[in-house]
C-alpha cells in the first residue's frame, strides 16, 4: 500500500473510532500516531514528533487568545449580563407577534459578542430566556429550536474562538475576520427572526405577546448593556483600531468582563474559582482536539496527499464554484456527525490549498476571509442538525419536557434560513468582505 492509499484509507478509519464513540481529539491522536507509524516505520521516531508537536503547537503565543475570550465568556456569565440582555430585546419586541423569542435571539446576539462560544451562549440564554417563552406560551419546538439557533450566534459574531483557529491554521488576518463576519452574522439574527415571525404566522396561537413596554422602561433596560457594548467596541474596535493585537484585546475583554461582573456583586471568590475552572476545562478539551488534528494532519503531509490533491484539483479545470458547493454540502453532511471544532481543525489544513488554487476571482487575502466566514457558517448549522446538533442537546436537556425529536423539528425553519444566507454569501461576496474594504480605505 501506497503512502497516498493508506493516507485515504486512514479517513474510514477516523470515521469509524468516532461512531464507536472514542472521543474525536483520542481518535485523531490514534490515527494520526499509527499512520506516522507506518510512513515512518519507527515508532520512536513518531514518539518524538509527537513531544516537538506538543510543545511547538502549545508555546505558540496566538493559541493564548482562546483561554482568555473563554474566560471573558465566563464572567459575562457571572455578571448577568445575559439577563441584561434578554430584558432589553424584549422591552423593544416582547409585544410583536413571536416577540419574546425573537427577544431571545437578540439577546444570543449579544451575547454572543463578548462570549465567542456557541455552546455557552447557548447554555447561557437557556437559563434565562426558557422560563420566559414557558410563561407566555411557547410550544417547547419553537422555544427550544430559537434558543439552540441563536446559540450558534456565539462562534459567528465576533469574537469568536473558532475564527482565531481558523485565521491560525490559514495565516489570515484575525482583525479582518472579525470584521469580515460581523455583517453575516447580524444577517443569521435577522434570518432567525424571520423564521420566528413566519412560524407564528402560521400557527398564531402558539404563543402570547407581552405588554408593550413604556419607553422609560426601555431605555432603562437598555441603559443596563453598557458593559456589553463597552466591552465589544474595546475588543473589536481595539484591534482593528490597531490599539491592541488580538491577544492584548482578549486580555483587556476579559478584565472588562471581570470588573464587570465584580461590579454586579457576582463575582464571589466561589465564583472566581470556578470561571478559572471552567475556562481551564474548556481551554484543555480544545487543545487536546488541536494536538489530535495537528498529529493526524503531520501524518497527511508526510503522505504528501493534501499536495497531491491540490495540484490535481489545480490540474482539472474543474469549474471553482461548483468545487465550492460540493466543499459547502461535505461541511454540511459531516457537521451532522462531527463538532465544528473538529471539523475546522481536521478538513481546513487539506481543503483551503485545494480552494486556493482555483480562481474565484478575488485576491488570496479577500478569498481567506470569504471562505472562512463561509466556512463557519457551515460548520455552525451543524450545531443545530442531527444526530450530533450539540446546541439542540444543551437546550433540550433544560427542557425536558419536550422531546428531542419536537426540537429537531422545530429547528427545520432556522437551518432553512442558514442555508438561504449560504447562499446569497456565495452569490454576493461583497457582502462579507465590503465592511472590511471600507474600512481598509478608510484608514
């Protein structure tokens, strides 16, 4: 067997560890340790890739940015800002029709905007905004699909851990990734709300609205997500601004949060301990998913099989955006059965070569931002499609009494507008990248 044939023959393998339920980042590591293994003939030899693996990965200064936008993430939770929010989007919407859930995927909105995980974000505005949608009468389908939608705001809008991967594995600019994915994930809030406003017009008794509220009310609830904002503007606006780098701007949103939420009266030294505890959980299991794809990923380049593709692709004449489509439906398929992280780490080092060696027209720099927010949409449907829609689990086992099969229903309309905005993306590149031009004219 050839390196290339045990290289293809290595992904059945992966696929098959996972369905029998290892864990993705030990599969990885397995797969990628015995197809070394085999290249190498001499195990000790792939020991020892393994060690300078290790540590080069994790000494490498960018992967700092995850823990601490984890940990920002962790004291908005102390600091009820997430009540804040939901509060203030349903003082404005709480009255229209569907207003209470559209309030909730408001609230995921902005959330999402100082948290940067779609399963926090989720979790989160599940405890605040479900006892709510109960009260005023919301079949468990809608409440649980909207939240569990909304949840996936949390890796779209910026920041976003996944982003900092995806512009780490690619070397592209994170500032203009976060900026290139602003407009497309105001657009997923929209096209979430959509979704809400047509269900309840359909059924017009699933749900009761609220009293409008009084415009002292609102802006008094709106006075209250001054942190929200406050934070947001210093960590986006801070590095595109260039006042801080990435990094530094985690650093300084996470301090942000924190004085925030020790403001509140929520942050006990209980409270501390275990935002430190939870962000150290959360960091560990990413890292190890990174370690298992980086191994798994060595071994595909001593294979030379992501090279080899490539150059094949290029060779083709296959037509780009016809590659692009059966590249978008492959993320789909898969992010049925595997977690966006994984599935970045694991299919970006291969797949963005063979993307960038066909011409969409666009420069490099302006198709590395398109591709990745195409790419993370993609992924984050697959938070809310089964069997493994992690955020419909999370939300699901908050209510329980309603059954997942209900929630997976009720999320058809949601993942029908997902891939609606996938494709007027495709269509209208400028959609994405026109923030980021003008603000590269601007400055």
């Amino acid at each position: 067997m050839t390196d290339v044939e045990l290289a293809l023959w290595s992904f059945p393998a992966l696929l098959l560890l996972i369905f029998l339920r290892v864990p993705i980042a030990l599969a990885m590591l397995l797969t990628g340790f015995a197809g070394s293994w085999l290249v190498t003939g001499a195990p000790m030899m792939t020991l020892n890739q393994l060690k300078t693996l290790s540590y080069g990965t994790f000494s490498n200064y960018s992967f700092s940015i995850i823990p601490l936008f984890l940990l920002m993430g962790q004291f908005a939770t102390l600091s009820g800002m997430s009540a804040a929010l939901f509060r203030a989007a349903e003082s404005f919407l709480g009255h229209r029709r569907g207003g209470v859930a559209m309030s909730a995927i408001g609230a995921c909105a902005g959330f999402g905007a100082i948290c940067g995980s779609s399963l926090a974000t989720a979790a989160t505005m599940g405890q605040v905004a479900l006892p709510e949608l109960r009260r005023y009468g919301y079949p468990g389908s809608l409440a649980t699909a909207a939240l569990a939608a909304g949840g996936t705001l949390g890796i779209l809008i910026p920041p976003s851990v996944i982003l900092v991967i995806y512009a780490i594995l690619t070397e592209q600019n994170i500032e203009k990734l976060f900026v290139a994915a602003l407009v497309p994930g105001l657009l997923a809030a929209l096209g979430y709300m959509g979704a809400i406003a047509v269900w309840v017009r359909i059924w017009p008794n699933d749900a009761a609205v609220r009293p409008r509220a009084p415009w002292a009310e609102r802006l008094r609830t709106l006075a209250s997500v001054w942190p929200v904002a406050t934070i947001f503007l210093l960590v986006v606006g801070g590095i595109y601004l260039g006042v801080f780098t990435p990094t530094e701007a985690a650093a300084v949103g996470a301090a942000g949060a924190g004085l925030a939420a020790l403001a509140s009266g929520a942050l006990t030294w209980r409270g501390l301990g275990d935002a430190i505890l939870g962000t150290a959980s959360s960091t560990a299991m990413i890292f190890l998913i990174i370690l298992g794809a980086g191994l798994y990923n060595s071994f595909l380049a001593l294979t030379q099989l992501p090279q080899i593709a490539a150059a094949w692709v290029g060779g083709q004449g296959f037509d780009p955006w016809l590659a692009l489509a059966l590249v978008l439906l492959f993320y789909l398929v898969f992010g049925c059965v595997m977690d966006s992280l994984s599935m970045v780490l694991l299919t970006v080092p291969i797949i963005f070569p063979i993307m960038l060696a066909l011409d969409f027209g666009m420069s490099p720099d302006d198709f590395g931002l398109w591709f990745g927010v195409l790419v993370l949409i993609v992924v984050e449907v697959g938070l809310i499609t089964p069997p493994v829609g992690m955020n419909l689990f999370i939300i699901n086992a908050m209510a329980r009494e309603t059954p997942i099969r209900a929630t997976w229903g009720g999320v058809l309309p949601f993942v029908t507008t997902d891939i609606a905005r996938i494709a007027l993306l495709v269509a209208f590149p400028p959609i994405t990248l026109g923030l980021v031009r003008l603000l590269d004219a601007l400055g």
